[in-house]
C-alpha cells in the first residue's frame, strides 16, 4: 500500500512569523514518522531560501529570473500571495489524499473553489480571533470536510453555531520548549550582552506592527507605570518591525507619549548578525558591533534565530500581549516558555491561553469593528498598570515560584508532539478517495432552459460544469445574490461560469496527459 500524500498550504517553513513556525513544527513531525508523502505549496517563498526540509517544496512566488507577465500574473490577484494561482498546479503535480491550511479564512477561501475538491479531502483549521465570524466565513467553513481549529474557544463556537459545520478538535499553536527556556547563564550577563542595566525592570512585548496591536497603550501605559512607582528602571521592550505599510508610525508615537527615554527596541545587524537591544535609531542605524550602518529593527523576512529570540524573552520581567483580539498568540508562548510572567486581554484566544498558564487577565470592552462586524476588546490600561506594578512590587521569591510555575504550565499544556499527534490521528482516520484516475466531467453542450436567475445558475453548475460542490461556496451563492438584486447581468455570471468550464476541460487535459504538464513555471525541491 502507497503512503497517504499530505499536501499543506502555508507560508514558507522558514519565514519568521507565527504561520511559518507552524508549517515547520507540524511537517517535520509528520515526515518523522514515516507514514506520509509529505509536500508544501510555500507562500512567501522563491526558491531562494532553501530550508534543506525533507519534504517536497512548491515555491509560490515567481523565481527571480521568471518573465515579467509571470510577476504581472502574481500581482493581479489579491488572493495568489496566498496560493492562489498555484493551487491547482500543485494539487495535480503532487495529487495530494489530504490538503490542509491553518491560516485566516481570506487566505484559504480559494481552496473551496477548486474544481479539483472532489479529488482530496479538505482539512481546515482557521484562526478564529473573535465573535461573531462573518457569515460567509462560517458558509466557507461548511464547506470543508475537516474543520479543526487553534483554540478549543473556536471549537465550541463552532459546534454550537446553527451552521452545520464539522469541527472536531483544536490543533493549538505551540512552543519549543527545549529551544525556549529560561537561560543557563546570569540575568546579569546577559543584560549586560544588550546594554540594559541589571536593576531595570522590563515589560516586554513581542508583536507585528500591525492595527490591532495596541502600541500606542502600551506606551502610555508604561509612561503611567513610571510616574506611579517613580522608578526610572522601568522599560517597555517592544520587538517589532518598523516601518510597516499598514502598521503604527513608531516615531510619532514616541513623540506623542515623551516616550524616547523608556522604550527599548531589538537591532539585527545584517553585517556581523548580532541582535542587540537599543532606544528607538531610526529604522536603521549604525551597529553598536561591528559599526556598520547594517542593524535594522526585524521583520518576518529578515527576523531572529531561535536562540536570539529566547535572549530576548529573558530580558522580560513580565510579558504583555495586548491586542483587539488574538488567533492565538505564540509570543505568549515562547515567552512562559522562558519563566517569563505573562498577562494579556481576557478575550479570545488570549483568555484561553491566560487560563491555562495561570496569568493575569485584563478587564475590557467590547466595541463593534466597522470592517469584519466582530466584536473586539479594548483592554482597560489603568488595570494592566496595576497588575504591572503588582509584579514590580513582588519580593524576588515570588518572582522564581511564579518564573517555575509558568515553565510548568506550559510544559503541561502546550507542545508541538501533542499537537502534531492530533493530526496524525485525524489524517490516518481519513480514506483516501482514490479519484486521481477518475477523469473530470463536463458537458459544454448541455441547454441551459430556467426561469429564474438561481434556477441558471444551478442547472450549469450542475449539469455543464458537473462540480456541485460551488453550490456550498460563497462565491456562486454572492453571483445568485447579485443577479437577483440586479447589480449583474446574465451574460457577466454566464462568462464567469464559462470560465469555470474552461479552466475545468484545461485541469482534465493535463491530469489525463493530453497536454504538457502546465508546471513549465512550477519549480519544486525535495
């Protein structure tokens, strides 16, 4: 008996970012195993950073020297950054038994509109950050054949929502907790490898810069912590990126809340590769090593090693995660990893995760976001400044019992092997299909005879392009939608389903060989 094909669609097992830490912990796992072909159509990846995994690797993006209309074609599609224009060239090169994604739900929503569903089972497990998900999010989730999730928070609101929605069981982001651990050396020395005095106190935070992270409250929450205690060893430690396109103007926040002097920000030299921390520089600055202008504030692309990030994390004497909502937060994670006391918003994932470490929880409100309709917290700063100087105030025997017991939970309550067991009992549980050779239907000459705009729709998705499954997905139910109100004519939906007829006849053509296999552009590894 062949091995079951597993294909994943993620980001790139090498990005530094929370999506791209999960492709590699999860993969690396299930081909240990053995069991499983394993394959990954990496996002955000060109084939120039090769990550050496073992598996099979379908880079996303364009390769540097590919023709300019191939960039052009990347570009014209706000969904093909996510896979998107390279789904169906994996899926028929790789033939997958499972296909899994465990991203948002508008990176993923394609996947339900390919012609090829019938062939693979489709696992999902989206972040699910607040309530209520949209509805067409929770109609795409029906629309799979696993729905798992990250927190058992999502999981239960999924099961008790009225959609008829197969959710089964969280599959939790995790730590390394091998990798992240409280260091084997002095507190001292290592402040002093960062230039930061040894009697400071730091509030650490790591983060994207991004809306929903409150940067701005935390920095006036530190500047109030301050004049509270009156103690100018008080440093907020905010690891982030800057500048980003969509994500908070640093400086001018700096300004705004006199807050150059307590702010702490991590440099990575592109030169000599130290990290470091330092007051705000710019977004660049000359580094304090090697005197080079190559120290840069990191992003995903260019971010930390592990063990540079975990020196980081033991600079913290409490850790804060203060967001609108969470999927999760993995920073949280890492840092409890480290012994670091955590505290974050009692909302959402983060609540969930507070519990289960034994943190502290913020108090907040909830207000009505304009652009999803969900509902986000405001967390209340005066409480988070107190329960920072709660931690301040501690006598340094209740700092190790708390750094201890937070290493315990996490320990207890989160791990890669737990999870990574969850899906290798979900995936051995699923029956491969076994359609690979079952060729793709379509009836081009079939008479289109109905009266109302759903009946057309239906009789052609049905009986010319012979793919029901579009029925289920938000895509062909918005076109029924459209055309009822008449915001389309007939002959736009028509052309539109054509298209899905000829892209259909084209996948057939190349799985049964009657062309060259289209994967001229779709250059992989193993």
């Amino acid at each position: 008996m062949r091995k079951k094909r597993i294909l994943m669609v993620g980001e790139n097992n090498s990005a530094k970012s929370g999506f791209g830490l999960y492709t590699r912990e999860i993969l690396s796992r299930l081909h240990k195993t053995g069991k499983y072909e394993i394959a990954e159509l990496s996002c955000f990846n060109n084939g120039t950073n090769d990550s050496n995994v073992p598996w099979k690797v379908y880079p996303n993006m364009p390769f540097p020297d590919d023709p300019p209309e191939l960039q052009k074609a990347y570009g014209s599609d706000g969904a093909n950054p996510f896979g998107k224009w390279r789904f169906d060239q994996t899926v028929l090169h790789f033939r997958p038994d499972i296909v899994f994604d465990i991203r948002d739900f508008w990176m993923l929503e394609y996947e339900s509109l390919s012609l090829l569903r019938p062939y693979f089972h489709w696992v999902i497990a989206p972040t699910v950050d607040s309530l209520p998900q949209q509805l067409n999010w929770m109609q795409t989730f029906t629309t799979a054949d696993t729905v798992l999730a990250h927190t058992d928070w999502a999981i239960d609101h999924m099961k008790n929502s009225s959609y008829n929605i197969n959710a089964v069981t969280s599959v939790s982001d995790s730590v390394d907790t091998n990798m992240f651990s409280p260091i084997n050396y002095s507190a001292t020395f290592n402040r002093a490898q960062h230039f930061i005095p040894q009697e400071s106190f730091i509030i650490g935070s790591v983060m994207r810069n991004q809306k929903r992270k409150l940067i701005p409250s935390l920095f006036k929450i530190i500047k109030n912590v301050r004049e509270k205690t009156q103690n100018n060893n008080v440093f907020l430690y905010l690891h982030t990126s800057y500048p980003e396109s969509s994500g908070w103007d640093i400086p001018t926040l700096l300004n705004e809340y006199q807050a150059y002097n307590f702010v702490l920000f991590t440099y990575y030299c592109h030169g000599c590769s130290k990290a470091y921390a330092s007051l705000f520089k710019g977004a660049s600055t000359r580094c304090c090593f090697c005197g080079n202008k190559k120290a840069h504030l990191p992003n995903v692309s260019k971010g930390l090693s592990d063990p540079q990030l975990k020196n980081i994390y033991n600079l913290f004497d409490v850790y804060v995660q203060y967001a609108i909502c969470e999927g999760l937060g993995i920073p949280q994670l890492e840092a409890a990893s480290c012994g670091v006391p955590i505290c974050s918003v009692d909302y959402s994932a983060m609540s969930e995760v507070t519990t289960k470490l034994e943190g502290d929880k913020i108090p907040y409100v909830l207000f009505k976001e304009l652009e999803t309709g969900a509902l986000r917290a405001i967390p209340d700063d005066d409480a988070t400044v107190d329960v920072i100087i709660k931690h301040i105030q501690q006598s340094s025997d209740e700092k190790k019992q708390n750094k201890k017991q937070i290493r315990k939970n996490i320990i207890d309550h989160y791990s890669w092997d737990k999870t990574a067991e969850k899906y290798i009992k979900i995936f051995d549980s699923i029956k491969p299909k076994n359609m690979w050779n079952v060729p793709l239907r379509v009836n081009p000459s079939f008479h289109v005879k109905a009266k109302s705009h759903r009946d057309m729709v239906t009789t052609i998705v049905k009986n010319v392009i012979q793919s029901p499954h579009l029925l289920r997905t938000t895509k062909i139910q918005e076109m029924i939608k459209n055309l009822d109100e008449g915001n389309v004519s007939r002959e736009k939906i028509q052309k539109n389903l054509e298209d899905f007829l000829n892209h259909k006849i084209l996948l057939e053509k190349i799985r049964s060989k009657q062309v060259e296999d289209s994967t001229k552009y779709l250059r992989y590894g193993e």
